[in-house]
C-alpha cells in the first residue's frame, strides 16, 4: 500500500473469514483495519491513521511517528573497509554513499513488489 501521513502498512488476506487484514507498520502502538474488497483497503487504511492521530490529539499523546531518519549498522571490518573506499571513490560521505545504495536497493524491492500486485 501507498503510504498515507508517513505511516505504511502491511495486508493480509484471511480466506476463511474473506476478509483482509492490515497494520501499520514501524510503530509500538497496534494500529489495524480491515475491508471485504482491496478497493476498500486504501480507505481503510487511511480511516485508521486518522483515527489513530485524532485519538492521540484528543488525549494529549504525541503520536509515534514511524521511522526517525537514523539507524545503526553493524558490519564486518572488511564490509566497512569496502563500503568507505567505494564512498570515497565517489567524493562522497561513507553515510551518503549508503544512503544512496540502501535507497537503490529499497527501491528496486518496491518497484518488484508492485509488479506482483
């Protein structure tokens, strides 16, 4: 699904009850929607973000935003060594050279996922 307001979601289908499940993700808080049809997902979805983001308001929360911007890798010596000498073979920062082929990367997974859909 498109993200709505930064938050994303994940979907599933439950054959049984022929229903699908969704919840967003990257949060502590358990935010789910569900819809009998997938044109009824997108609205559903958008539904429990704002529900969710009212409810925090309305109680004085802040809402837990999804992903901060930072995050911490570990790797193997030689792994550093390689990524800082491909980085600065570039002029480039080692944090903006892997910022750049994690994008290339996240990028390639989501263009892959939507030609499944």
């Amino acid at each position: 699904m498109k993200p709505y307001k930064g938050y994303s979601a994940t979907v599933s289908f439950d054959e049984d009850a022929l229903l699908f499940h969704g919840e967003i993700l990257g949060i502590r808080d358990v935010i789910t929607f569900q819809a009998h049809t997938a044109a009824e997902l997108p609205r559903a979805f958008h539904e429990s973000v704002d529900d969710y983001l009212e409810w925090c308001a309305k109680d004085g929360i802040t809402a837990e935003k999804p992903f901060s911007g930072s995050l911490s890798l570990r790797a193997t010596p030689e792994l550093h060594r390689r990524m800082s000498d491909a980085a600065a073979r570039h002029a480039q920062s080692l944090n903006q050279w892997m910022v750049e082929a994690l994008a290339s990367k996240a990028d390639e997974e989501f263009n892959s996922a939507l030609k499944v859909v």
